[in-house]
C-alpha cells in the first residue's frame, strides 16, 4: 500500500492525460489542501483489460477504490480517445 495514503483525503476529480497515456487524480484533504496524483497508463491499448488496470491503480492509490465506475468510465473513455487519435 501507498505510504503516502492519507484517511482524510477526498477524491475530487479524476482527469484523463492524453500524452503520456495515463490519469491525474485531484485530491484534497480536511484543511481544503490539493493535492495531484498521476498514474500513467503507458501500456494502455485497445485490448488492455480495464479491471485489472483499476485493480493497479487501486494498489498504487488506494482512495481510488471509493470510485471504481469513474475510473472505468476515464480509462475507457481514453482508451478509445488513443486509438481514435492514432488511426
């Protein structure tokens, strides 16, 4: 587990990244402090498959758990959006 993971924070927003492939999460805790997170999604293709990328992401930062469908919704939305933009 991350030893950075704090209890107090609150995920606010998740971004998708176009280049590098990945994700930004935007975080703050009780005290209204922001904070950014990028995972990149370097081996990102149209044949990834997503739960397993969540389950990695989840590992890395494990507030993410609390929003599983918008991540989903992010990374297949950027998924489509790289092969959109290479083909």
């Amino acid at each position: 587990m991350d030893s950075d993971y704090d209890e107090d924070k609150k995920l606010d927003k998740i971004q998708a990244r176009f280049h590098p492939p990945g994700i930004i999460l935007h975080l703050s805790d009780s005290e209204e402090n922001q904070e950014t997170k990028a995972i990149d999604l370097l081996n990102l293709t149209e044949n990834s498959d997503i739960p397993y990328l969540i389950q990695q992401i989840i590992e890395k930062e494990p507030i993410a758990k609390k929003h599983i469908s918008q991540l989903k919704t992010v990374i297949e939305s950027k998924k489509k959006n790289i092969f959109y933009i290479i083909l």
